[in-house]
C-alpha cells in the first residue's frame, strides 16, 4: 500500500509489459539517425555528381550534334503538322486556315 491508502499495483501499465515488447523477433532494427542521414545526403550527392558527368563529360562536337539532331526533329514535326507547319500562327492565337 502506498501512503494514501490504495493498494499498489503490482504490474506497472509501461509499454516494457506488453507481449510484443517482450519479443525479441517484433522489435525494429535500432537505426543511427546520423548515420542515415549521411548516407541518404551521400547517395544524393553520388547522383548529381552521375548527372553532371553525363551533361559536362561531353566534348563539344558531341553537344552540337545532338543539338543539331534534336533541331532537326522538331523541324520534322513542325513539318509534319496539319496546319503547314507555321509555329508562330498557332502561338500567336491567328488562325492559319481562316
């Protein structure tokens, strides 16, 4: 008994008593906070650093050939078009056909 008369309960209601914090094979891998945080900015990092190689590891005559290349593809569907092929008349709101 406590010193205000009630009886004291044998089983304190903490989490430590519950069946699934008694076992061992339902707790979760403890995780270092700081460690994974490192991590996670380190693989951040390894992939703009992937990214940056593939755009600036480039020579120039390879950027100005697929500079040329993707000109050349939006000059085919621009030529492609049903309205002729006029860019500037659709941007502009005028329609070509009236």
């Amino acid at each position: 008994m406590t010193s205000r008369g009630k009886p004291r309960n044998p089983r304190p209601t903490s989490c430590r008593w519950t069946p699934s914090a008694r076992s061992p094979d339902r707790l979760g891998e403890v995780v270092n906070l700081r460690l994974a945080r490192k991590r996670a900015a380190r693989a951040a990092g390894e992939e703009a650093a992937a990214r940056n190689r593939a755009s600036h590891g480039v020579s120039k005559p390879e950027r100005e050939a697929a500079r040329r290349e993707t000109e050349h593809a939006g000059r085919v569907l621009d030529s492609a078009r049903r309205d002729g092929g006029s860019r500037q008349a659709t941007a502009s709101g005028d329609d070509p056909q009236t």
